[in-house]
C-alpha cells in the first residue's frame, strides 16, 4: 500500500473490494478507490497481492490478465476516516474487521482472527514469563533476606529490643487498639489473628468470600489443626498448675 499520496493519514478510508460479485476483501488506503483497485490488479500482474486475494482468484480458475481482474473486482467506500499513521489506519481495519467476523465471505476475516488470536497467546506467554520472574526473583529476595538475619541475628535482636524499650506505650496501644472486623465483630488488634480462627469468622469467610473449594479445605484444615494445638496447650497448662498446686 502506497503512502505517497498523502503521507499524513489526514483522509484515509475504509473500502471493500468485492471479487466476483462474492466474497470481498476489507481494506484501507489513503489512495483514492479508483487508484486502490488499479492498484490490486497490478500486484495481481507485476508484484505480488494479498494472499487472501490471491488464494481466492485462483481457485475460480480464470486466467490472470488485466481485463479479467478489472471485470472480477469492484471496490466499494465503507468509511471515510482521519488518523496519524499507517499503525492507526490498520487498527482502524481491524475495527471494522470485527463487524464480519463468522462471515465466510470475508476473506481477510480468517486472517484477522489469527492475528487476534496470535497477539491473545502473545500476551498469556509474556505474563506467564513476568509471573515466573516475578517468582524466580521473590524466592531469591527471600533467600537473601534469611541470610541477611541469620548473619546479624544479634544485632538484630538488639536492635529490636531497643525499639521496644523506647515504644513500649506506642505499641501497647497500638496492640490494644479496636479494629471492624468485615465478619461484624469488634476486636483488639493484638487478637487480630486469635479472632480470625473462631467459628463466627470462619462461617463469614465461607458466606462471604469467593474461594475455590481447594482453598476453603486448607483452610478448614487449618482452621481445625490451629483448635487441636491450642487444646494440647490448655491441658498442658491445666496439668502444670495441678503439679503447682499439689507442691
Ligand atoms: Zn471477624
């Protein structure tokens, strides 16, 4: 498609050229029809066309001269258009392509939803490539950030009872502070995680929460083993105070 007629895309449109009073070929130029159409003969004669174009005036079975393709093709003005550059005159095709998709008569339709399709699987391999990365370098973010606390692991412990020491009443009163749990409860933050294993948050997060099946198991599992735990601790507990209570 030649841009020497108007490089600036200020009068572009959207044509169809009709094959044999059948199938059709939606285009877009910024050439005048008549030039368009005179245009896909020539590639036709000299140079080569569309393969979607080719494809089809071969399978009729007539021969190629310029009298044949100006008797078989018609070129019929669908829209007038303004745009930038050529990128944005073929988006604008692509548009308009949509409007025939299923239509077996569109020849350029097929190619089109390869394309669609193509750019679809393009896209899930570059996400799919950013989740791996994106996992490759958090597993070794937390690599470093293990060796980094088992090599000042005291200075680290030092430097975290110091901050306590110099908080104590800032952080008191932030454990103590009254948070809106979403399940209607009204808890102290310190007991965010104690709350949030009691039956009437866990009933909220099944009625309320879209999680797959697999999801909602491990957590039940959890849920369940989390009880178990503090059970074995109470009896243990229970059990000291007896021993302490007997001496
Ligand atoms: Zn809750």
């Amino acid at each position: 498609m030649s841009r020497l007629f108007n490089p600036h895309y200020s009068q572009c449109q959207i044509y169809k050229l009709i094959i044999n009073d059948d199938c059709y070929y939606i285009g877009t130029t910024t050439q005048s029809l008549h030039q368009r159409k005179n245009n896909h003969m020539m590639e036709f004669l000299w140079t080569k066309p569309c393969s979607e174009i080719e494809n089809y005036v071969k399978s009729l079975g007539i021969e190629i001269n310029r009298e044949n393709l100006d008797k078989l093709f018609k070129i019929e003005l669908l829209q007038n258009f303004e745009c930038q550059n050529k990128k944005e005159m073929l988006a604008k095709k692509d548009e308009h392509l949509k409007k025939y998709q299923g239509d077996k008569k569109c020849l350029n339709n097929e190619t089109f939803i390869r394309k669609v399709k193509q750019e679809e699987e393009n896209l899930l391999k570059r996400r799919e490539k950013e989740r791996k990365d994106y996992h490759v370098n958090k597993v070794k973010h937390q690599e470093r950030q293990k060796k980094y606390r088992e090599t000042y692991k005291e200075k680290i412990q030092e430097k975290s009872k110091k901050y306590y020491d110099e908080n104590k009443e800032k952080i008191a009163e932030k454990h103590n502070e009254k948070i809106n749990c979403p399940c209607g409860s009204i808890i102290i933050r310190n007991q965010k995680a104690r709350h949030e294993q009691t039956e009437k948050h866990q009933e909220w997060i099944t009625n309320n929460t879209n999680e797959t099946e697999e999801q909602r198991q491990a957590r039940l599992e959890q849920n369940k083993k989390y009880h178990e735990d503090r059970r074995i601790k109470r009896r243990q507990y229970d059990e000291e105070r007896k021993v302490r209570n007997q001496d």
